[in-house]
C-alpha cells in the first residue's frame, strides 16, 4: 500500500457545525502533516506529527484541532469555522522528519466548503 | 523565515523544452523538492537535490546552486499531459529545529499543442 487515503473527498459544513477529517496511510511513515490549499495557490503548511506527537503548529486558529491517534491515523477537527476557511485540505507523510531524499507522499484532499 | 518565489504561469508547445525556475531564502535549508499537480488533485512527487548539480530522471530534470538559492525543473518533449502547476518546496529547519515542507508560490505550465 503505498497510499495516504483521506476522507470525505468533499464536505460541506455550516459555520456552527463540528465535524472530522480523516487520513490513514499503511506505509510505516512516522510523520505525518495536515496542508491547506486554496485556490491557484501553493500548500500551506498547518500541522506537523512526528511519531504521534505535534511537532509543529504554524499559529493554526483553535478552531482546528488536530489529532495522531496512532501512527497510521491523522484527524482533523473543525469547529465553528469561517467562509474563508473553505478550501482543498491536504493530508501527507513521509518516513520521518528528515530523511534525505524522502518525498512526501501526499493524499488527494478533502474539498471542504463552509457555508 | 522562508520566501520561494517562482514565476506564476508558463506556456509551451508539445515537443518543446520548458525550463522552470526557483529561487529561495531559508535559514536552515535541508533540500529542495519539485512536485506536479493537476487541478483538483494532490501534488506527486517529481525529484529531489540536496547537493548543488543537474539530477536526471527521464524526461525531467532538476538542478540546484545551494549558494546561489537557486534551481530549475527542465521538461524535455512535452506532452499535452505535462500541462499542470509545478512547485518547487524547500524543506527548511526552521527556528524549532523540526523540518518542514514549504512550498512556493507555483508555476501553471500550459502546453499547447
């Protein structure tokens, strides 16, 4: 399995709902990174876990909560969020932190709307 | 911190050679990553340099000047499918020590045929 699997594909969430995205990879990866991608711009790094711990948080609102329940698992928690936040949320790995020559492996996103 | 600056759009002919530049500031550079997304799909991994040179791989090819904070993506032969943004990400040390991807500001590539 050499794939980062994220779900829903898309979502669309009123400003006062709460809900999870999820992303699940099986390639032993032990980092793992939440991006935010609007549109025609490049990916914003918002979250870094290395073996299961947070190891980087980019001033990320609250409003996103983050969650490595183990080492193949990657939740996102939203709540109460804003219009602005809609966009294409990325999920990637890699074998570790800083391996020379290791690419992320990126999932295809979930595209989420807030209305 | 970090500023990756490439140019935002491109365009080509089928069969032609495209070049793709990148230039960056960072405080801790540990490599530099070249990535293909097509719209509305996640970016796939395309090469990697982490020593200054010219890395080869099929029809693309990437370069590196670490003292110039510099480096380019060469499409060779393009094809209709090659139309796609191209970024070029730095993986940066940064001030916590912990490495992390930065991407630039992407470059769509339009070939045409």
């Amino acid at each position: 399995d050499t794939e980062v699997t994220q779900t829903p594909k898309h979502l669309v969430m009123g400003m006062t709902n709460k809900k999870s995205l999820k992303c699940e990879q099986h390639m032993g990866h032990r980092a793992m990174y939440w991006y935010k991608q609007k549109a025609k711009k490049p990916p914003e790094l918002m979250f870094v876990y290395s073996y299961e711990k947070l190891s980087i948080n980019e001033s990320v609102p609250s409003r996103f909560s983050p969650e490595c329940p183990n080492s193949s698992l990657l939740n996102l928690h939203l709540h109460a969020l804003q219009p602005e936040d809609s966009a294409l949320y990325l999920c990637a790995s890699s074998q570790d932190l800083g391996l020379p020559g290791q690419g992320y492996t990126f999932g295809s996103g979930t595209r989420l709307t807030v209305v | 911190g970090q500023n990756i600056d490439q140019p935002t759009e491109m365009t080509a002919t089928e069969g032609a050679i495209v070049q793709i530049n990148c230039t960056y500031q960072t405080s801790g550079f540990n490599g530099l990553f070249w990535y293909q997304q097509h719209a509305g799909e996640a970016p796939t991994f395309l090469s990697y340099n982490v020593l200054d040179g010219l890395e080869e791989k099929g029809r693309f090819s990437s370069f590196l000047s670490r003292s110039k904070g510099y480096s380019y993506l060469l499409l060779k032969e393009l094809q209709m499918k090659d139309s796609a943004s191209y970024l070029c990400a730095v993986r940066d040390r940064g001030n916590t020590g912990f490495q992390k991807l930065v991407f630039g500001t992407g470059t769509r590539l339009l070939v045409s045929p």
